[in-house]
C-alpha cells in the first residue's frame, strides 16, 4: 500500500525475513531514501523474546516506522536515528491521540 507522510508516498508493507533480509535482524525498518516502510509480516519462532499479542505488537512496530519516517522527512535526521525517542513517540502517540480527542483539539 502507499502512504503519504508529509506529502511524500512511501511503500508500506509486511514482508519476511526469507522475502527480505532486512527483516532477519529486524522486526521493521524504514528506508528513506528508498521510501520503504516495512515490518515483519509473521511471527519468527526464533524471536529473542515471547510476544504474547502478536497483533499488537506489529501495530507498535509499525508506528515506530511511521515516526522514523515523519523524522526523516520533516529533516530531524539525527532524531530519526534517535531510537529512545522514536520508540516513546511511537508508544504515546495512542495515548496523546485519546486525550487530544477527549478535549476536542484534533
């Protein structure tokens, strides 16, 4: 599928690590110079830890990729490596989303 962050189409799609190597290290990534957003797409029995709610998880993923993305385009390079940040941006998002809708702000 395409999406558009900030005005810029990306390829956003689930894929596996056989399908694309990128994806044996890596349960997603974000290219920006290819414009490629991309997550693991089954659950790798040898992943380093249990996922209990797969689903969920792919979602948290792909949010973390979304915020990469959206870094990356809006010019904060050294914050799109910035993983600490990239990965609490992607987890409260949800969370700021609900409250920005509850006060009728959005």
């Amino acid at each position: 599928m395409k999406i558009s962050i900030l005005g810029t189409e990306y390829d956003f799609d689930e894929s596996t690590a056989k399908e694309d190597s990128r994806l044996s290290e890596n349960d997603g990534y974000h290219d920006g110079y290819a414009k490629i957003i991309r997550v693991e797409k089954d659950y790798n029995e040898n992943h380093p830890f249990s996922i209990q709610d797969w689903d969920e998880f792919k979602k948290s993923i792909k949010r973390h990729e979304i915020v990469h993305a959206f870094l990356f385009e809006s010019g904060a390079r050294k914050e799109c490596e910035n993983e600490q940040l990239v990965d609490w941006i992607a987890t409260q998002f949800p969370k700021m989303l609900k409250a920005f809708q509850e006060t009728d702000c959005i």
